[in-house]
C-alpha cells in the first residue's frame, strides 16, 4: 500500500494546484480500489485524502474565499481523479456540490452552514419525501434512494414534496399543484440504510438514507430557480450534473493508457510477432482512441460554449442546451463501448475478478443506468429542439 503523509497540506487556491492534486492522487486510489470495493464505501482515510485535493471546495464561489473553479476545470478534476477510481471520482461531484448549493441559499445561513469550504453534501434531489409546514420551516420524513457519498458526509440534502395542514401545497404562483422543495440537514440527522451490493460503482455507498420528523428552518431549504448568491454561471439549476461526464472520460482514459501498455509488452508465444503489430490490436485501439476523442472534445467544446455564452450574460440557445445533455450520455455510453471493446481484446485476460479491466466494465455498465444515460435524456434534448414538452427539464437548465 502506498505510504500517505500525516502532514494535512494548505488548502488549494486555484484550479491548477486543485488539478496537480488530483492527478497525484490517482494512483493511490488505483491501489486501493479494491479495498474501496471490498468495503463498499471510501475509507475515511481516503475522503481525508480527496479532501485534501480541494475537490470539495473547487466550487466555492469567490466571495467566500472559494476557488471558483469553471465547469471545464471542475471537469478536468473529475477526470484526473476518475483515472485512478471511478466511484472515487462519482463521490467527488456528489461532495463538491456544496459549494454550488450555496448561492440558493441566504448569504448568512450559507456561511452558518459552511464555515469551512470543503465540507462534503450528499443526498437524493428528486422529491422522495413529506415536508410539513411549521412555524420557522418544515418537518421532514421520508427515504430516499442512492445517496452516493451519504457515508461520509457532513450535511444531507433531500428532494421532498410540501404539505399544509396533512394537504398539498401548490406552489405560491399555482403553477404546480404540489410544490416541492431541497433540504438540508446535518449528516447526523440521517439514518443510512446499509444496501449498497452492486455489479459496479462498488465504492461510491450509494446506500439509501432515511430522515424522520426532523425540523428544517426555512433558511435551509433552497429551490432552484431562485437564486440568492451573486449570479455565475455557476448559480444555475444543472451546474451540479455538468462535471458527470468526467467519471467516464476517465475511466475510459484509463482503460485505453492500461490496454496500450499492455500491448506494447507482449508477443505472441505461437508465430513470435509483437502485440503491437497485430492488425487486430491495431484497428480496435485506433478505433476506441477515435471515440474517446470525438466523446471528449463534444463534452468540453458545449462547456466552453456555454461558460463564454453565461459569462457575457447572453442566452443559451436551445440547440446548446440540447447540446450539454446529449455530450454527457454520449460520454457515458461512449465509456462502456471503449470498455467492452477493450475488455473482448485482451480475452481471458480481461476477465479476472479485481483486474481493472473488469472493474472498469463493471463501472461503466453500472454508471450507464444512471438517469443521466438513459433515454429520458433523448426525449428532454429531441422535445426541446422540435418545440415540444421535455420529462426532464432540468437536465436543459429550465425550470419552469
């Protein structure tokens, strides 16, 4: 096992030393995957470690003394980290969300909530529980699904619809006849349900959670389409889905640098010809390395479009908000093509349990079921363009 230093390092300040972290961390977390796997959850030891990167603090805006990372940067940290473990780097976005949650709070109940900037958020958003109206907030019950994150957190954030008197609240412009709302309590405040046995993102302890009449002030609850904090291109309501894609950009970077290595070492022990001048080798590593490629630059080119198009307070055309979505799916289901392809050429050496190319596949199959890849993305970004009523709004940034 690698040797780890005691010696906490100084809190990163720009996205080039947040980076530099990351990319030096991710051969421990490619030595201890396993480990990850074995215990279903991130070592407390390691979320120390990823703490230490500034993964969590990299979207703290400037006026708290945060980094302020871009999406583009904020992506290129889940990546590096992503190429030594992906259900590190799945837990990574998950706990860096705390600083993009802060502008849709109240500046002074944010920095009560946060008086450190890497303070680690998880939960489920999508309103899976009851929040009764109470003088000051809300009691809130209920149990929500794949907490990623939830086992080493410091607050919970929750999805729940609103009642009044034991009935539905409607939203105060009547628009929606059951209004709902994000809660966040402290983690301590959260029961973990301990059911996280999947075929991959093994180590991520997305276990289920369950909070029950907890009083939750007012002033730590937040919806987003409002929005308190300084407006950014952070401050809006699917920055925190934006750095997804880089999970499986670096996982598929992995598998790709792992097989060419591979490769280059071998020779055939029947006609003595390398590896590396077999035909087939060849073809299918070109192949993936143009997918990978093509994957990446689609994802990264519609961020930088739109950060430019955000940061001059201009618009985001429907074909770039179509745009966004579809480059993280591709992303992720262009991650399991390279895997699979990858897997079949090495053969019986792909297949033993703990290899990396099985947890790879494992990863990236198991990555692909999340709403994010499914085809409810394709209906909100075809609907959008053509005019018509996406199910998924949000992944479009839209709201209302």
């Amino acid at each position: 096992m690698t040797a780890v230093s005691l010696t906490r390092p100084a809190p990163p300040r720009t996205a080039p030393e947040i980076l530099a972290r990351a990319k030096a961390l991710a051969p421990v977390l490619r030595e201890r995957a396993a480990e990850f796997e074995q215990a279903r959850r991130l070592p407390p030891d390691v979320v120390e470690l990823l703490r230490d990167t500034g993964v969590f603090r990299m979207t703290f805006p400037r006026e708290f003394g945060g980094p302020e990372l871009t999406s583009i940067e904020q992506t290129e940290v889940i990546e590096a980290l992503s190429y030594g473990d992906a259900s590190a780097g799945w837990c990574a976005i998950i706990g860096s969300g705390t600083g993009l949650y802060a502008p849709f709070l109240s500046d002074a109940a944010a920095r009560e909530m946060f008086p450190r900037l890497d303070l680690i958020t998880a939960g489920m958003l999508f309103p899976a529980g009851r929040a009764e109206r109470v003088p000051g907030g809300y009691r809130l019950t209920g149990r929500w699904t794949f907490g990623s994150g939830i086992t080493h957190c410091d607050w919970v954030i929750s999805g729940a619809f609103l009642y009044r008197d034991g009935k539905p609240d409607p939203s105060p412009d009547g628009r929606d006849p059951h209004d709902s709302r994000l809660f966040m309590v402290p983690a301590a405040e959260a029961e973990v349900i301990d059911n996280w046995h999947t075929t991959g993102l093994a180590g991520s302890g997305s276990c289920d959670y369950t909070i029950t009449d907890v009083f939750v002030p007012e002033e730590r609850t937040l919806s987003f389409d409002t929005v308190h904090g300084r407006p950014s291109p952070l401050a809006r309501p699917e920055s925190f889905m934006r750095t997804v894609a880089g999970v499986p950009l670096g996982v598929a970077r992995a598998a790709l640098d792992h097989v060419r290595n591979v490769v280059r070492t071998r020779v055939d022990r029947a006609t003595g010809v390398p590896w590396a001048d077999n035909w087939r080798m060849q073809v299918t590593l070109a192949e993936c390395e143009a997918d990978f490629i093509a994957s990446r630059a689609g994802v990264y080119g519609t961020m930088r479009e739109q950060w430019e198009l955000l940061s001059a307070g201009a618009e985001v055309p429907a074909e770039l908000q179509a745009a966004l979505p579809l480059s993280r799916l591709h992303a992720l289901r262009t991650a399991r093509s390279v895997v699979a392809r990858l897997y079949d050429l090495m053969q019986t050496g792909s297949i033993h349990r703990g290899g990396p190319l099985d947890r790879w596949l494992r990863d990236t199959t198991t990555m692909c079921q999340h709403l994010l890849a499914q085809d409810r993305i394709l209906q909100s970004a075809g609907a959008h363009l053509l005019g018509g009523t996406p199910e998924f709004r949000l992944c479009l940034g839209i709201t209302s």
